[in-house]
C-alpha cells in the first residue's frame, strides 16, 4: 500500500495478494454470518417438517415391508433431492453483480464455490441428522444391521447426506448457470422432475432408458437406502393382501381362497408365505452387500464433483455478463 | 409410400426457392443485401434485422439450427427406438418455439412495412406468396431502412499516441472491436492520452458513446488493441497484480445486504490489500477508512439499514481500502440528491489531492464541474464507433465546443435521432487536427 505517493514496479511485481485458500476462508466466513442474519436456517426447520410429512405418509411400512421400503426410500430420497435443492438454487444467481464485482477485485472462483461446497456440506449434514432423529421420534423403523461403519444409523446418515449434497451441489451449478433467480427457479422442477421419473427405481422403465437411470440421484439414493435395509430378506405383503380381498371368490359353491387363508393363520405360516412370495421377488442390485452401498456412493461422488466442476466452470465466465 | 416422400421433399424445396425469392426483394427493400435470401439460417437472422427485432432473429437463427440439427440427426435413427421419441420431443418442442419467434419477427416486418396485422395470417398460412406480394409489390414499401454500420466510414484517425509519462496514466488505444454475432464492431478507436496524478477527471459522453467500454479497456478488465502504463506499468502485461491498484466502483451499490458495514469493509480489505499487510494492520485501515468515510457511527449495522449516501459511501470505502492509484466511479451520485452528491464528489477531489487519479462518469456533471480538472468527451461517429471528441481541461472544453456547460456540451455532440445536434463528426474531426497539430 503506497502512503499516497508512487508504488514503484519492483514493489508491485513483490506484492502478494490473498490466495485461494485465505480467500475460501473469508467466504466460508460471510456464508456462516448469512446463516444467522438471513433465512438460510430456515432450510433446517423445513428439513425436519419434510420428514415428518414422509413418516406420517409412508412411516408405517418403511424398512418393513418390501413394497413399503421400495415406496418409502424412493419418498425418503426425493425429501432429500428436495432439501438440496432448496438449499442452492438461488444461492449463486441471487448475488451474481457482487461476484462480478468482486471477481474484477481478485476473487477466485474457486475460492468462491469450495465456500459454498463447504457450507452447504455442514447444512446438509445437519439436514440428514435431523431426517434421521425425526424418523427415529415418529417410531419409523430404522434398519439395524450396519453394513459399512458398524453403526447400521451411521450408515443410513451417510446415504441421506451423500444424496442431499449431491442434489445440493446440483442446484448450486444450475444457480452458477442461470443469470437470474427466476431461471433457476423455473429449470428446478424440470429437474427435480427428470430426477422421480428417471430413477428407475420406482417407475418401470423400458431398457433403452438403463443408462438415464445412472444420471439421476435419486436411483443411487434408493438402492443404497434398499441395500441397507436388506430389502431381498424383508417380507413382500402384496400377494397376501391380494389373496385376502379375494376371500370371497366361490369356486363351485367352495370359497378355496377363504379356506387357504384361514389354514395359514391357524398354523402359523402367514410370515413363512410372506418370506416366501418375497424370495420370488428380490432384486440382486438391492442386496444387502457393502460393495452395493459403495457402488452407490460412489456414483453420487462422481456427480457431485461433475456438479461442483461445472459450477466453477460456468462462473469462471462471469466477467462476460452484460450490465 | 416413397413417391409421397419425393412429393413432400419437391413441396419443401418449391417452397424454400419462392420464399427465397420473396425475402430477396423484401432484403433489397430493406437495405440488406439480398443474396442473404438463398442461405439458410443467414435468411432467417436477416428478416428479424429488417423487422427491427434483432434480439428476437438471434434467438430464431440458433433455434433453427438446433432443429435442423435435431432433425438432421432423427432422420438418420431407427425411428423404433427411444432415442428417436426422445429427439422428436425436443424438436416438436423447438418447432413450437419458432412459430413463436417467427410470429414475433412478422409482426415486427409488419410495424415496418405499416401494414394490417392481419397479414400475418398469410405468412403463417401462405408464406411463399406472402413474402412474393411484400418482395415485389410497389405498395409494400418498408419505414425503416437496416443501416449497415460497418459500410460506413468513420472520421479520420490521427494516429499520434501519447507520450509515456513516468508518474499517471498513459492510454494509447488504437482500437477497441468485438465479434457480435458474425459481425465485427468497433466499439472505441483512436483514443490517446495522459492524465497526471492528482487529476479528476470527468468523463462525458451520450448513451452508446463508449463510457464504459473505455473504462474497462484502460483499466484492462476488457483488453483492447492498447497500450495502458500507469506510471510507466503496463496495465495489460502486469493484469494480475496491477489491478489491485486500480478501484472500479460500479453503478449499483453491489454489496451484500445482510452483512454489517464493518465486516464488509474488513472482507473487502482482506481480498485486496496484500497478503503481507498484519489483521492489526487491516484492522487499523478499515478503522481509519471508516472515520474517513462517515461511517463509523454505522459500523455494526447491516448495509441494507444504510441511507443512499451511506451505501455509496461504503461502496467507494471497500475499493479505497486499498489504496488505489487510479480511481473509477460509474455515475457514484445516481440516486442522491445534490447535497449529498457534492459531499461525495468534493470527498473524491479530496482522494485527487492525495496524488491520484479519479476518473468519474456523471450525468449531471454542471453541480460539480468545479471540482474537476479535466474533461474527457466521447462520441459516437458516423460508423457509431466511439471516439475522443475532447481531453483537456474543463474550460478549454468550454471553449472547443462553444458551449457554457457539460450538458450544452453533451447534447452538441448526441446524434439527431437521440434529441441532440449531431455534431459528434465535427468535434471528433477538429479535435484529430488538433492533436494532429500539436504534434507536428
């Protein structure tokens, strides 16, 4: 800094402004005051009042049932898509002239998103813990045999995390690319939209449409989550649940179903056709095998950090925004 | 089968060749040169230029090309599978899209042709015919011809580059162009100056005339084919580092709202002031700043509480934290009222004082003209490129242009169209003598 006289060559070419890292800090710094001063911690509150709404809605058969578990993840996973995608979306494009601005003073780029990486990392794992002690208060069954940490809720906080950041980071480049709020709240249902249809899971897919499925979180989310639960040895209800609607059905003044249902009963092998009917239905990609859990975690790493590229990418030409 | 599919492809070329044909008498009407009519996507850019919906015609020509591409690749897949439905969506959406573009463009040939709005019916319906009638009927005759701004020629350039001097600013701007949509524009030319240190500068010129454009080239923000030295440094090969000592402070008040004044500064003073310098140190910095701004007594409130004043107050604070050899500002008193508007310009004159050099952009310069040194004056020529009309000082300008105020001054040099004489060719003519001139 000159005293209001000449700075001379030598002692420009010398001087040393802040770098990437102090620069990260700084941000890190602002994103945690913005927490307390603006809405931002509204996101947790709304976290716990989402899955609430998904334990009231689907609680009951959740980690219970395979037809549950299979409707119950694919819920669980887009409250999670949902919580990240609020978390982002307007994050960037809100204040897109004050990063222009501060870009032309030296801020890196970089800097500048690895401050929102890590802050909405800390959102979102508070936004898992809170998933997970809501679910836990409203007696939904939570899976108990861990599969990768020893800790079967260690575990199944991971994968909600994993999946709440991915959506997370999603949001945050659709927000890097977008120039105004309003445009990236208009592309947020298309995606949030291509993300239930294309999971794979839930809707039958035709095969053409296999590798889309790999695009989408929410596959990745639902089949760790299936995996974790070992959905393959859980009990399938629907051919029970069939067969008890048709009780009445008279075959030659005889009501064979009704006779059948009631022999089962009285001998206690309900649970033993459940098990059964299910083992006619298991899917070998929901094993309950730790490289599956990997497998999945791996796939939401890789698009979390394609997301946080892109991201930096696209902010990168921030200076060729018009006035 | 095969014979319908040569019947619809004879039916599209027929009808590519006759809308061709009309597009090549409505360009001619336009004053676009016709063969534009026979190329594809050039034609569908070209119409939107006739109908003054330049915008609108960009998007239409890169729509076009996406679904000619989508429709291109279509063609060439099995038509069983996904992929093909997938395609064929997103063309069908595109498709829609154009129509809306294409009825936009009409409506706009029509304004300029002042004809019936019912005529649109026939461009969608009977478009071959249509564009035959407006090509070569004598009744449609268009109010506006597309003036080609390149094929103009511009005032002479003097070509003599001001002398590097070892304490200020040295801009010697040949030429400021950019690529626009295939066509290449000259923003700013023939620029060439000195401002000492010490000097406030007002920086004066018409909408379009280049203000900004020159800005950003002399600070380097946006490089042109120039050569910028600020106390012999060259602004464009040091980037990185010189431009820590050049504050830019914009328009708009870009701060965050829910930060505190204090905690703005301290951040705004951790990126741009060096490494080296101590937290004590910045904290010391920031303090005086503060004091020396007015805005010790709001420290701790969030910027969104401030007055105007305050606001562009702390937004001048956060780039003079630093320090900064050359100082800019883009209108600083927008939305202030004269009282505290002369405050803050009297505050800048007060940071001229200190040696350096403050370069401002205002629209009512007249309240504040006697804190100035120098005025510099840009204009649009007859190319609309952006030229010097004037560098010197305030009362020579006067002078030059034999005009009492800065505003008498503006509106000598504002084209016709924009509610001024249009003298702009002139000025920018006498003032190339007189440089010329000078120089020998």
């Amino acid at each position: 800094m000159s005293e209001g006289g000449r700075v001379s060559n030598m002692e420009i070419e010398a001087t040393k402004h802040t770098g990437r890292f102090p620069q990260m800090i700084i941000y890190l710094g602002k994103l945690f005051r913005m927490f307390v001063f603006q809405s931002d911690w509204k996101v947790l509150p709304m976290a716990a009042i989402i899955a609430g709404l998904v334990s009231f809605a689907v609680g009951d058969s959740l980690f219970k049932t395979m037809e549950g578990t299979l409707m119950g993840t694919f819920a669980l996973a887009c409250v999670c898509i949902w919580n990240g995608f609020f978390n982002s979306i307007q994050v960037v494009c809100r204040e897109r002239a004050i990063i222009k601005r501060e870009h032309r003073s030296g801020l890196h780029i970089s800097s500048y998103i690895v401050a929102h990486v890590i802050y909405q990392a800390v959102l979102c794992m508070a936004q898992s813990a809170i998933t997970i002690v809501v679910l836990y208060y409203t007696k939904v069954t939570l899976p108990d045999k861990p599969l990768i940490t020893g800790l079967a809720i260690v575990d199944l906080w991971l994968t909600i995390f994993l999946v709440t950041f991915c959506a997370d980071m999603m949001a945050l480049m659709v927000s890097s690319l977008t120039k105004s709020t309003t445009t990236a709240m208009t592309v947020m249902p298309f995606l949030l939209i291509f993300q239930l249809v294309f999971s794979g899971g839930f809707f039958a897919l035709p095969e053409q449409a296999e590798p889309i499925t790999n695009t989408t979180i929410a596959k990745w989310g639902m089949t760790s989550l299936c995996a974790q639960a070992d959905y393959n040895s859980l009990p399938m209800v629907s051919v029970w649940n069939t067969m008890f609607k048709m009780k009445d059905v008279e075959i030659e003044g005889q009501k064979p179903v009704w006779e059948f249902l009631k022999y089962a009963e009285a001998n206690d092998l309900k649970e033993d056709i459940l098990i059964q009917t299910a083992s006619y239905n298991t899917m070998p990609e929901y094993n309950f095998d730790p490289v599956v859990v990997f497998k999945c975690w791996g796939w939401l790493l890789l698009w979390t950090l394609v997301y946080i590229a892109v991201a930096v990418a696209a902010l990168e030409f921030i200076d060729k925004d018009r006035r | 089968m095969k014979d319908i599919t040569s019947l619809g492809l004879l039916h599209q070329i027929i009808r590519y060749v006759l809308v061709s044909i009309g597009y090549w008498g409505i360009f001619k009407k336009c004053g676009v040169k016709p063969y534009y009519s026979w190329i594809p996507l050039a034609r569908e850019y070209h119409i939107g230029v006739c109908a003054n919906r330049e915008k609108e015609a960009r998007t239409f020509t890169i729509i076009a090309a996406l679904s000619e591409v989508l429709g291109l690749i279509n063609n060439l897949s099995n038509k069983d599978t996904t992929f093909f439905l997938i395609l064929a969506v997103v063309t069908l959406s595109l498709q829609i899209a154009l129509v809306v573009y294409m009825i936009r463009i009409y409506l706009g040939l029509i304004e300029i042709f002042n004809q019936k709005k019912r005529w649109l019916l026939g461009f969608i319906f009977i478009e071959s015919i249509t564009t035959l009638i407006w090509g070569f009927s004598s009744k449609f005759v268009p109010g506006r011809q597309v003036s080609d701004q390149n094929a103009r020629e511009g005032v002479k350039v003097s070509g003599t580059e001001a002398p590097v001097i070892e304490s200020g600013l040295t801009v010697n701007i040949a030429e400021r162009k950019i690529v626009d949509f295939f066509k290449k524009k000259v923003l700013l030319k023939d620029i060439h100056m000195n401002i000492p240190r010490g000097h406030m500068v007002l920086l004066l010129g018409g909408s379009g005339a280049g203000k900004t454009t020159y800005l950003n080239a002399v600070t380097g923000y946006e490089k042109a084919d120039a050569v910028v030295k600020l106390d012999g440094q060259d602004i464009y090969t040091d980037y990185a580092k010189m431009k820590y000592d050049v504050g830019f402070v914009p328009q708009q008040d870009l701060m965050r709202g829910n930060d505190t004044v204090a905690l703005t500064l301290t951040d705004a003073a951790s990126l741009r002031l060096p490494s080296s310098v101590s937290f004590f140190k910045k904290k010391k910095r920031v303090n005086e700043v503060l004091e020396e701004f007015g805005l010790a007594t709001v420290r701790n409130s969030l910027v969104e509480k401030l007055s105007g004043g305050q606001r562009k107050r702390l937004s001048i604070a956060m780039e003079y934290i630093s320090d900064p050899t050359l100082f800019i500002l883009d209108e600083p008193d927008s939305g202030l009222d004269g009282v505290v508007a002369r405050g803050l310009f009297e505050k800048l004159r007060a940071i001229a004082d200190q040696g350096k050099i403050v370069i401002v952009i205002t629209h009512t310069p007249d309240r504040v003209i006697d804190l100035f040194d120098d005025v510099i004056v840009l204009a649009k020529d007859a190319s609309r490129t952006g030229r010097l009309a004037w560098y010197g000082p305030v009362d020579e300008a006067r002078e030059f242009f034999g005009k009492d105020t800065m505003e008498g001054i503006l509106l000598s040099i504002n084209q016709k169209d924009e509610g001024g004489e249009g003298k702009a060719d002139e000025f920018v003519e006498k003032y190339t003598d007189k440089c010329q001139k000078e120089a020998g």
